[in-house]
C-alpha cells in the first residue's frame, strides 16, 4: 500500500493556491485593459482636441493683431497627435452685394483657403476670422470663435444701426500629418485699412462653405440687432445675411488677405 505523505499535499495546495492566485491577476489585468485602457486614451483624445480648440483660439488672436494693430507678421505653435493640419478648402466663398441703384452695383467675390486641423472624426477649422469646430460623427458644426464683425446701434439716431463685416482671407495651400510640433506661420499680404462704406438700399452677405450651419447659426445670433437685418434660408452649402438700409444705416467692409504656411 501506498502511503502518502502530509508534506507532499501541502506543497501540491501551494501550488495549485499560487495558479489560482495568478490567474486571478492575470485577470484583473486583462479587466483593466479592456475597460480602463479606452477610457484613458478617451479622455487624452478629447484634452488633446481642448488643447487645439485653445491654440486656435490663440491664432485668431494672432491674426486680429495682424489685422487691426498692424503687426506685420505672426506665428503659432500646434501639436500634432496622429492627426493632420491642411491649409487650403476652395469651396469657401464670400460675397457681398447690394443694389444701389447706378452702375456699378456693389459685387464683391471673395475666395479664401482655410486652415483646418483633423483628428479622428474631429476638426477644428479657422475661416474668415472664426473658429469652427465639426465632429463627422455628429454631422454638425459649432462656432467656438466668432469672426470680427460689428453690429450695433447708432446712439445719434436711434433705431439705426451700423454694420462692420470684415473679411480675412487665408492665402496658400499645404498639408502636414503625423505626430510631433509644427508652426503656423502669417504675415499681411494686403490690408484694405480704409473701410469701404455701402452705400445702397439693400446689402446681402453670402457665405459658401463646408459649415454653413455654424455661419447661419451665427447670422441668427446678430439678426436681432436691427428689424431690418434678416437671415434667410439658402440650402445646405451657403448661410446669407441681409441688410436693409435706411436713412442713417451704414454699411462698412474690410477685406485683409494674409499670407499663411506651415512648417514641420
């Protein structure tokens, strides 16, 4: 007969106590990974986005010192995080028009590159003076950044008011993508330092772009302003804005063209 020994079945109970133990760690591990994990890089993802909506925040602040305090040229510093910067977007387009009622009406075209930064399902846009952010996975655009325009009424009359468009025009066309510090570099290629009044009974401001939802979001915040100032509905690729002028209404616009590139 075969006799076991009690020390013998001691050392399998250690072994057999030490491979549950470690299972159980091995465990614990793949939970951590599997739940924790995603919601780091989560949570680094969406600071990483906050981080860029503030840096951009910081180049149009740059650009309004180009454009309003006559500093001749200015640079900002973005990160990229497995994410891609692009200057160019020919499908913006700003158009003001108005009837004045001689030869030549007013008939202003202008085209602009945008800068947009792209991460994941994410953008941030900087265009015609304001910060756009887009998410392709919700289908919207929000303005975070609005542009320089001035709306307000005139204390000398009341019930009339005085408009301020002022349009910034991105010149150039690049394109960056990876990991690692690149630099926005500006500098004033044309400044329209004379404000151009409009003289004419009706003006409209027509924007064409990708996120004409946030600009037409923005022409509804300034509509109030004045009874004669209304939005109108254009489809999905333009917003539109219209100024009916009366005695003592003014209309007044600037046009900067800024010279932009991007260095790694």
């Amino acid at each position: 007969m075969i006799q076991r020994n009690q020390g013998d079945e001691l050392g399998v109970s250690e072994v057999v106590g030490f491979i549950i133990v470690l299972g159980i760690v091995f465990m614990a591990i793949g939970m951590v990974y599997a739940n924790a994990i995603p919601v780091l890089e989560d949570n680094r993802e969406h600071q990483h986005i906050t981080n860029t909506e503030k840096i951009f925040s910081t180049l149009d602040g740059n650009v309004d010192e180009i454009t309003e305090r006559d500093v001749s040229r200015r640079a900002t510093h973005i990160r990229l995080f497995d994410s891609e910067v692009s200057l160019g977007n020919p499908t913006y387009q700003i158009n003001v028009s108005g009837e004045t009622g001689l030869s030549p009406d007013w008939d202003i075209v202008r085209g602009a590159s945008t800068l947009t930064y792209e991460h994941g399902e994410e953008q941030i846009i900087y265009e015609n003076g304001a910060v756009i952010r887009t998410s392709t996975a919700r289908n919207d655009s929000a303005m975070l950044v609005e542009p320089g325009w001035t709306v307000r009424e005139n204390e000398a009359a009341s019930a009339t008011y005085t408009a301020i468009l002022q349009n910034v025009r991105f010149q150039g066309f690049q394109e960056l993508s990876g990991d690692g510090p690149i630099l926005v570099r500006k500098q004033a290629s044309l400044r329209s330092d004379v404000m151009k009044r409009i003289d004419s009974d009706d003006v409209t401001i027509r924007v064409t772009s990708e996120h004409a939802d946030a600009w037409q979001a923005y022409f509804e915040s300034i509509e109030d302003a004045s009874t004669r100032i209304n939005t109108r509905d254009v489809g999905d690729d333009a917003a539109q804005i219209e100024f009916e002028q009366g005695a003592g209404d003014r209309v007044m616009y600037k046009d900067y063209l800024i010279e932009a590139r991007i260095t790694a």
